[in-house]
C-alpha cells in the first residue's frame, strides 16, 4: 500500500479523496494554484504545494509541474480525480515513466475508450449494442450527408474526441446538414484539437442510464449497478440516481453485462463508468465509456455500500478485488442534485458571483 498520494485536483473531489485517503491511513499531499491558496482542500490535506498561477493551463493542466511536486514530497502515486488530466493518457504515461503510479486506468484503456469512433469499433466486436451511425473518418462531406439520408432524419453529429456537449449538432434536415457539419467540426477542432466527427441516427424519447463498474489488474471487471441521469440541461447532469426508475431488472441485467463486456474487452482496471441510452422496450445502445471517477459516484456507493475511491487506491497498489458479482447487491435508493451558478433571466447561462 502507498504511504503518500499526491491528489491532482481542488475542491469537493480532492477533499472526498483525502477522506479515502485517511481511511487507509495515507498521507496525502494537495496542489494549488494561487487562486486556491485557501481552499478548504489545502487545509484538508497533510501537506500542500504550489504548482502555479489561476489559470489551469498554468497549474492544473500542467502535469509536469504535478509530477514533479509528487516527487519532491515523496508521493508514490498522483490521484487525478474528474476533469483536468483524469483522461489524459499521455499524463497517465509520464507518471509511469518517472516511476510514479497513476491511480486509475492503464494510457493504452484510455486511449481505447477516448475515441468515440474507436470504441464503437470495441463495443460492436464484444456484442455490445451501438447505436445506428456511421465514422466520419476518411468520409468527404457529401458521403456523410448522404449517410444521414439513408440513417433518416433527425441525425446527430458528435466529435469523436468530445465529450460535454461539445462539438455536437442536432440536424432534422438534410437542407440544415452542410452547416450543422461544418460548425461541428470547428467546435470539436477548437475544444479537442481534432475535427473527426461521428453522425448517428437521433433518438428524441430517450433515457441515460450509466453502469458503474470496477476492475483489477487482474483480470476481474464487476459492474456496481446503474445510475439514471435523465435530467440533464445542454447535454449535462442535473439529478441522478440509483437505482433507475426506468428499466427492468431483464434489461437491467443486460445493460450491466453489456458493460462489463466493454471493460473487459480493453482490459479494464480501476473505475469507470459505462454510459447508454435507453430507447424503451429493453433495447439500449453505447454512448460513451468514461474512464475516470464520475461526479456522480457518492450515489453509487450509498447503494452499494462500496467507497469506490478507495477501490481504486487499492487496486493500483495492486490488491485484487476480493468479493465476486454475486456478492454486490443495492439497498435502498439514493439521490444526487447538482447546484449549477447559472442565471434564470437569461436563459440559464452561467453566472459568477457571491452565494447569497
């Protein structure tokens, strides 16, 4: 077991992960950048660095300078929690390379999974349902246009590398096709630096319901059940929970199966979170694979009983999980609401200011 964790993160995750932490009797070590000097997470945490100025790019992002803080104060592993550099593979790499351990899953699983097109590709191999589309890659615009005749309209375009919304277009006409394309691929190549877009057939009567699971590095993937997050505004999470409300325990079942098949297609270990969408009578398809801790995990664990951070320290540290799928069950029912700082007078865009 690790002696000291550096957590690669602020606010509520970087606190939730100090709780873990503590629990296993782990010092932990916070990073800051001078907009955050002081954050309750620095308090929290048994020791603090500097890594930079308010900008993430010159602090969070920068995982050169976190690296070299994990090293400087004896840290063995790097805790990325969500966001920042949770998903970057060539970060997981770096660590590796300096001899530091990455809490999470393998660059190689990531790199599988970051591709939406990709793991389209995975999913459809392990039997997994995908929904009707095509890749764009290689495809001029003319042949994608007329994949999205022959899907039938309404269609989607996402960005391969997106994620949050980014980079996709509603379309429900072929005339509105050419423009929504092109906007895309600008999004997706500003925000991603890559302008590879998907385009698949558009569902409007849907539900999102999300698996998570837990893998070894040893070879055992278990799913911990499902979350429904149904409530979303601009392609983003208002309200979970688990169990879902909206599927049978026939689909359910299959749904879970699904993702662990996913997982144990790219050789999974840690957590992650295995994302459908739900159409109704049993049937459901792959929308996404994220290969990280999800904001929404507490609810997960309050039905489970399971502290999922906790799990992944002890899997990098190399311990096996010790119970099988027959083991996990759900008690009871758990709610997450997010609070967004957002304006109701104009149409619900973010807004900064004091908490009244």
């Amino acid at each position: 077991m690790f002696n000291k964790i550096l957590i690669a993160n602020r606010g509520e995750i970087a606190v939730r992960i100090m709780r873990s932490c503590r629990a296993l009797g782990i010092a932990t070590v916070a990073v800051y950048s001078d907009a955050d000097a002081g954050s309750y997470h620095v308090r929290e945490a048994d020791e603090a660095v500097r890594i930079g100025p308010p900008a993430p790019s010159e602090s969070y992002l920068r995982g050169d300078r976190i690296i070299d803080a994990a090293l400087a104060r004896g840290a063995e592993a790097i805790h990325p929690g969500y966001g920042f550099l949770s998903e970057n593979g060539a970060f997981a790499a770096n660590c590796a390379a300096r001899n530091v351990t990455f809490i999470g899953p393998s660059p190689e699983a990531m790199r599988q999974m970051g591709s939406k097109a990709n793991a389209r590709e995975i999913a459809k191999a392990a039997g997994v349902p995908i929904i009707p589309g095509v890749d764009g890659a290689g495809k001029t615009d003319a042949e994608l246009a007329e994949a999205a005749t022959e899907l039938g309209y309404p269609v989607l375009i996402k960005a391969s590398a997106g994620g949050g919304g980014k980079g996709m277009r509603v379309v429900e006409s072929a005339a509105a096709f050419k423009d929504a394309l092109q906007a895309a691929r600008s999004e997706a190549r500003n925000s991603f630096g890559d302008d590879h877009v998907i385009v698949e057939k558009y569902f409007t009567e849907i539900h999102h319901v999300e698996v998570q699971i837990l893998g070894d590095e040893h070879g055992r993937v278990l799913h911990l059940f499902e979350r429904e997050c149904s409530v979303q505004r601009r392609h983003q999470k208002i309200i979970e929970e688990s169990p879902s409300p909206t599927i049978d325990d026939e689909t359910r079942q299959k749904m879970c199966h699904a993702a662990v098949a996913l997982a144990q297609a790219v050789g999974y270990s840690s957590a992650g979170t295995v994302e459908f969408m739900y159409t109704g009578g049993g049937n459901f398809y792959l929308l996404e694979m994220n290969t990280r801790l999800q904001v929404e995990h507490p609810i997960t664990e309050a039905v489970t009983g399971l502290d999922i951070a906790q799990w992944q320290i002890r899997i990098a540290a190399g311990e096996a999980l010790p119970f099988a799928q027959d083991d996990l069950t759900q008690r009871g029912h758990a709610i997450e609401c997010r609070v967004y700082a957002e304006d109701a007078a104009l149409n619900f865009l973010p807004s900064i200011g004091e908490l009244a």
